[in-house]
C-alpha cells in the first residue's frame, strides 16, 4: 500500500484494519476516479496475495 501511494504521489493519511474490512483515507489528485484509485489498490493487493499465500489459491 505504502509503495502505490508513493508511486502515484497520493498521500496516506489514515489507515485501519480490522479482520474483514480496511478503511483508508488518502488525499488523491482530483484528476484521478475513485473507480481507478480501488482498482489499483485491489490488483496491487491482489497481486501481493497471490505471491506471498499461493497455498490458500
């Protein structure tokens, strides 16, 4: 998450996490759809996932 707020210059300002659910609260470039900024969020965590648990794939 760190890492894909860095590259897009998105700052994070608050993050929780529970057991089934994450919210955040960044600061975004208007330009950017809220639609674009899950989308990335999901596939980057999605990706990490797969890599690091392949055993509940």
């Amino acid at each position: 998450m760190f890492e894909l707020c860095t590259e897009h210059d998105w700052r994070l300002i608050a993050l929780g996490i529970m057991p089934d659910y994450v919210h955040l609260f960044l600061e975004v470039d208007p330009t950017f759809a809220p639609s674009v900024i899950i989308k990335r969020i999901k596939g980057r965590a999605s990706h990490h996932f797969m890599l690091n648990f392949v055993q509940l794939f």
